[in-house]
C-alpha cells in the first residue's frame, strides 16, 4: 500500500548506502520473450489505435504493473475505464487491487476534517470487504479485450482470523472469471498494523496458512506486504520480521508469492550493515539474493514497486550501479509496479517508473524487458490458467 501522492523527489539517503554496499559483486544474465496471451491483447489496442505501431517491439518504457491500486483508503478512487486511458498503448496489463482497509472517520478524534490517508488519522482502520464486489463488478462492465489487460486480485479479508479464507473462497465461487490473485494484503506495515481494529495480525497465526493452503490449491497468485523490519531498526541487526517471514514462505511452496516492495517501507530502510564489522551481516540485496538462491523459496518472487522504494535505489551512484546489477542477475523473478494510488493524471502514474530511469538504463534488454514486462506474464498467466482451472472444478 503506497503513498498518498506518487510525486516524491528521490533524495540520497545514507539508509540506501546499505542497500548496495558490496555492489561490485554483483552483475549479469537475462531472457524470456512476450507471452501470447498479452502479445494479442496488445496487437489488438494497437490495431484499434494506431495501427502503424502494431508491428514494432514494445518501447523500453512500456510495462506491465504488478502492483495498482484503484480506490484509496477511503474507497475513492478512478474507473478502470479512466484507468485504460492512462496506460494506453504504454501499459499493455496491470492488476487491479483497491486497498482493504477502510480509515475511520471519527468525529470525536477529527471532528469536521474528514481523513484520507491512514497518517491524517488517529483513529482505527478496518477491513472493508466490499472491495471485492466493487472490483468483480466494475471489472465486469468492461469489453472481453479490455478485461484481457487487468489481473483482478482480492484483498477485502483479515489475515488475523480463521474464517478469513472462507472470504476468499467464497469471493472466487460469486464471481468466477475475474480474479487471478490476493492481495496486496498487509501482515506487518509501519504506522498500519498497529492502527488496524482487532487482532494484530502476525505471519505466524495459523489463519494465515489458511489462506497460503488455499492459494497453493486455487494458484492463486499471492501479493504480500510485509515489512522485514521494524522502524528505526539497529544497524548489524537480524531484521526482526525476517526469520518469520522466511519460514511462513517455506511453508507453502506451492503457492507462488510476491513480496512486495522487497519487503521494504518508507521509513523501514534497507538491511544497514557497517563496513567495518569483523562478522558483517548481510545487506538487504544480500538477503534478498541469497533466498532468490535458496531452493526452498524457488516460489517466491520480489516487487520492486512504490516511489518509496526507488528513492532507496536510486540514492546515490552506489545504489544505483548496485541495483541494475542485481536487477541484470535476477529479473526472472523481480517485477517492477507503480504501488500508485488512483492516480489522478499520466504524469502522476509514470512519475514512479521515471524514477528509475538510471537503473533503466544499465540493464541488458533481456533485464529490462524481464522486469518491465516478462516476470509478470509467466506469474499472472499461470495464475490466470491455475485459478480457472480451479473455478471449473469447484464453481457449480
Ligand atoms: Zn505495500
């Protein structure tokens, strides 16, 4: 879940020193090419469009987003419809998420001032099922080609209680047809769990395995945001939620997961290590690669999405150097999103990918292309297959 805006200025931070810091290790590799099903889909919105365009390879600033939310933490947001004119032939898919946590209005904390964002608020989230319903429909009111280009995913449950799955299950059998995924659902996230009415939720509840058990079943693609650390974490820490966070993934490895934002948030910063330590820990892109490296976790996968992300990456020519090495060794399981809001404007949408325009450019094209467009083919179109396929045998 992102920011309120998406135009934040990248500014160095000494955090995202630490996010590289042994760059000169890392560098190489690549491939995979445009998927069938959203070559169609794009051969047709070329057609339609301009159709001198049609035979030409996608432009290096074109993407698939991994990550989108249409409505806010109020439940206000833009239509898919207004949605379809910003990606235009520059976004070929995207998901589809609203966010499931409704802020309270309460007159009693803010009186007249009517809250947006969960930081304008004292007073408690809450989940707010309907966003389901809201996303199935409006979803549903679009043309068999515009549908082809959104992966609906399902959010409006509590990953804190037993029946939570029973949600999940049930939203698949009303609206079968629609949804490739959960999430982006929230264990542990800075200033939000902590305001969420109920019981906090922890990844190691077993309602939790529920619904991993469930997604492993259905191939339900699963987006999880879960902070790897807490605030203000100690340099050459273990980060707190990591040794949790590793174990639920191992789990359920038949489940194919994202963790969103590399498990990182706007002020829990990349994995610090000092340079001096005798036994120095691990840095952030070194946790990261060493479960990309881990067989256990072959199922697991990253997304690089939120401006709150990309200001850590594009800190410093360190940072930025260090990245586009880890992105060239690794984009076969690294997607990029724009963790945008509802989003009032192109400029507003496309700011987040201009962000990491000097990473952009030191990847090998196989790199670009697998990080901008190919992961998530092969991710959500086995989700798209998997979870119909479950909807035949199940859905009566
Ligand atoms: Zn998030």
């Amino acid at each position: 879940m992102a920011a309120q805006t998406v135009l934040t200025t990248p500014r160095a931070t000494s955090d995202a020193r630490c996010f590289i810091m042994t760059s000169g290790r890392w560098f190489h590799r690549a491939l995979l090419a445009f998927a069938g099903c959203a070559a169609v889909v794009v051969w047709m919105v070329t057609t339609a469009v301009a159709p001198r365009v049609a035979a030409q390879a996608p432009a290096d600033d074109s993407f698939n987003d991994s990550h989108f939310h249409l409505t806010n933490y109020i439940q206000q947001g833009i239509t898919p419809r207004q949605f379809l004119q910003i990606m235009g032939t520059r976004v070929q898919r995207s998901t589809l998420f609203g966010i499931p946590l409704q802020q309270q209005w309460s007159y009693s904390n803010s009186g007249d001032y009517a809250p947006q964002y969960y930081l304008n608020s004292d007073a408690p989230l809450y989940y707010y099922s309907f966003t389901d319903a809201y996303v199935a429909s409006v979803f549903k009111s679009l043309s068999p080609a515009e549908q082809a280009r959104f992966d609906p995913m399902i959010t409006g449950f509590n990953p804190a209680d037993m029946y939570g799955v029973d949600h999940i299950r049930r939203v698949l059998q009303l609206f079968p047809g629609v949804f490739t995924g959960i999430g982006e659902f929230t264990i542990h996230k800075e200033f939000v769990s902590a305001k969420i009415s109920g019981e906090t939720a922890s990844l190691t509840n077993p309602a939790l395995d529920r619904i991993f058990d469930f997604a492993s079943e259905s191939g339900l693609v699963v987006i999880i945001h879960n902070d790897i650390d807490m605030p203000f974490a100690k340099e050459n820490a273990e980060p707190v939620y990591l040794t949790q966070m590793k174990a639920l993934l191992k789990r359920h490895p038949k489940a194919t997961i994202i963790w969103a934002h590399m498990g990182l948030g706007r002020i829990v910063h990349p994995v610090r290590a000092s340079a001096e330590a005798a036994e120095r820990p691990p840095t952030q892109l070194e946790i990261v690669e060493g479960m990309l490296a881990d067989p256990g976790l072959a199922h697991v996968n990253f997304d690089i999405s939120w401006d709150e992300v990309a200001k850590y990456a594009v800190a410093t020519p360190q940072t930025i150097a260090g990245v586009a090495a880890f992105l060239n060794r690794h984009a076969d399981r690294i997607l990029f999103g724009t963790d945008t809001v509802a989003p009032a404007s192109a400029d507003a949408y496309y700011a987040v990918f201009d962000i990491w325009k000097p990473i952009w450019r030191l990847l090998t094209p196989e790199a670009s292309r697998k990080v901008r467009t190919g992961t998530y083919e092969r991710i959500f179109n086995e989700g798209r297959r998997r979870v119909r396929e479950w909807e035949r045998a199940n859905v009566k």
